[in-house]
C-alpha cells in the first residue's frame, strides 16, 4: 500500500523527529571515554591557601618575599556527554585525552588520586631536599624504605643515616646508586650508619635485581632529608597532586630563606619536576599551563627545557617563556630578569 503525499510527510517529520530525539538522547546523557585537559587553578608559593602559608618555615629567620612564584595545574574534566566533549574540543581551550591515560582500567578513581597525592608528598620531599642542598644548609641520607623482600631486610632499618657505602661516603641518592651500581649479585657490601646516634657498620650481599638479574639489588630507598632540628618546612597546596610542584616550591623555599628577592616583585609562575640534586624535569599538559599562567597575570613562565618546544609552539601573548634545566639555571635566570639582563628563553 503506497501512502498518500500527505501521509508521507508526517512520516518523514516524525522519523526526523524521533532520530533528533534519539541523538538528543545519546548526545546529552551517553558518557564519551574522554576526559577534557585545561588550563587548571594557579597556586603563589610565596602565598596562602586556606588561610594558610603554602610553604610555612619555622624555627629559623626567614626573609621577608614580594612578587610571585606560581605553580601550575591542569584541569581534568571527566563524565562527559558527547554534546559537553564536542563543545569543549571545538572550544579551542581545551583537549581531548582517552580516559585511560589518566584512569587506567586496572585502577579505581580513589587509586588514581590517592598516587596523585603520593606524587605531591614526593614532590614535597625533594623541593624541601633540592632548596637546602642548594642553600647549603644541614640534611642526611636516610633510609626510607626497605623492601621485605630484599637482601637490607633486618639489616637496615628505615631512619638510618647512611654515611659509606663500600667504603664511599654517601650524601646523595646519587651518590648511594652509584656506590652500589657495578657490583654484582653475590657481593658483600659494607654499610657505615649512624642509627639513633650510634654508628656502626653492617653487611648486605646484594641478590638479583627484579628487573634485571645481573646487576646487584640492595633493596631500599633512600632520601635526603633535613638534618637541622630546629627548621620546620610544611606544604598547604590545598587539593593539588602529581608532581610537577616540585621546582616552585623549591624556589618558593629558598626565596624564604636567603637574602634579597628571587622575584624582584614580579609576577613568575612556572612548573617542573625537581630532584634533590636540582634536576628539572618535563612535565604534562605544558600550553595549558602557560594559559593558565598568563590568565592568573604572570608575565614570565619558567619551562622545563624539555618542554620548550611544546611550550613555544603556542604560547600567550605577553608571557616569556624561559628555559630551566636545573635549579641554578632558574635563580640565575631569576637573577638576570630583575636585573634586566637577557635569560635563556624557549
């Protein structure tokens, strides 16, 4: 039977209709496997959150600091209908990830964020370990951590100080690697500590490392801490995790520490991981940081040296972008800013 023309109209407009309904439908409530990475929030070391310093030192005289030492984050945008991820992309602001990148399958959301705030205690600890290094100030070599599988299981203990391995003095984790590093599975290695004031010298045979049978395997995890009682160094960042902190607070500690300004009250923001050595390393999500930053108000962007190209390829007006390879680099390129000399730039 052949509808009449009519018919046929409000048949079409009906099918129209319900295939509008159903990509509404699915547009607006079917979740896409994206998430949406952004400029995020923007944090001043030398600043408060909450009502509280984001580094607050005490014990010790610090000095007093002007200007500002932004770190930067990026946005994550998850749960999204088709419609948001498609207004987002076409945005221009944002980008596109695959949800799995961020939250892998094998991990809950909890996980994920519970490993982001691991990597911010991490960052934490080597911003305190790298400013103090560089300002020469007192730390140790501690053992954070032994493996209970490993050959330092009830030989060493977690707080011992180590001073020698095989016979080197050790100050760094560094130093401790490359003690160890070149001796193979089944050698007796001599270990000088001082454990709660007391030194002595204990032996580990190293075994096989896990992931690589031939080389020696000590089994802990050292870290270089403060050694001076009296200073008290804590971090507010509020509801901030991963560990790209790590070269901004170290300037915001030593800025609070030394003489003079790293600043010179201008408006600074940066990112990088750091290490205890002063390292700087490259980090994620680098343009949305740079817009993050000059959205804030920051005119010169510290960047990890890795990250330039990235970085210069679509960075905002206004803002400077200027190459950091460690953490001399930055107080010098700090230094050469405020006194109007030209600093390595991306």
């Amino acid at each position: 039977m052949r509808l009449q023309p009519g018919h046929r109209r409000i048949a079409t407009v009906a099918v129209t209709v319900l295939v509008f309904v159903a990509l509404l439908f699915v547009g607006t409530t079917v979740q896409v496997p994206f998430v949406a990475l952004g400029p995020g929030p923007t944090v001043n070391t030398l600043g408060s959150v909450d009502d509280k310093s984001v580094v607050d030192i005490t014990g010790v005289p610090t000095d007093p600091t002007t200007g500002n030492l932004n770190l930067t984050t990026v946005s994550v945008t998850d749960g999204m209908s088709l419609f948001q991820a498609l207004g987002m992309w076409l945005s221009g602001t944002y980008t596109l990830e695959p949800r799995d990148r961020l939250f892998p399958p094998d991990r809950t959301p909890d996980e994920v964020r519970e490993q982001n705030q691991q990597d911010m205690t991490g960052s934490e600890d080597s911003a305190t370990a790298a400013a103090l290094r560089y300002l020469d100030r007192p730390t140790k070599l501690v053992v954070a951590g032994v493996a209970t599988n490993g050959p330092s299981n009830d030989v060493l203990e977690q707080g011992d100080q180590v001073l020698a391995v095989g016979g080197k003095p050790v100050s760094t984790t560094a130093e401790m690697q490359a003690a160890v590093k070149g001796n193979p599975p089944g050698t007796v290695v001599p270990i000088e500590i001082d454990r709660g004031g007391r030194k002595q010298t204990v032996s580990v045979t190293l075994t096989p490392r896990p992931d690589d049978p031939k080389v020696g395997y000590l089994g802990v995890t050292p870290e270089v801490v403060n050694a001076d009682p009296a200073l008290k160094i804590t971090y507010n960042v509020g509801d901030i995790g991963g560990p790209s902190a790590g070269m901004m607070l170290t300037l915001a500690v030593i800025d609070r520490l030394s003489p003079g300004e790293l600043t010179h009250g201008k408006f600074i923001a940066g990112t990088g991981t750091i290490d205890e050595d002063g390292e700087v390393g490259p980090i994620g999500g680098i343009t949305h940081k740079t817009q993050a930053a000059r959205d804030a108000g920051a005119t010169v962007f510290l960047v990890p040296q890795r990250n330039c190209a990235e970085a210069a390829s679509d960075a905002p007006d206004g803002l400077t972008l200027v190459k950091v390879e460690n953490l001399q680099g930055a107080v010098d390129a700090l230094d050469d800013l405020g006194a109007g000399r030209p600093a390595p730039h991306c």
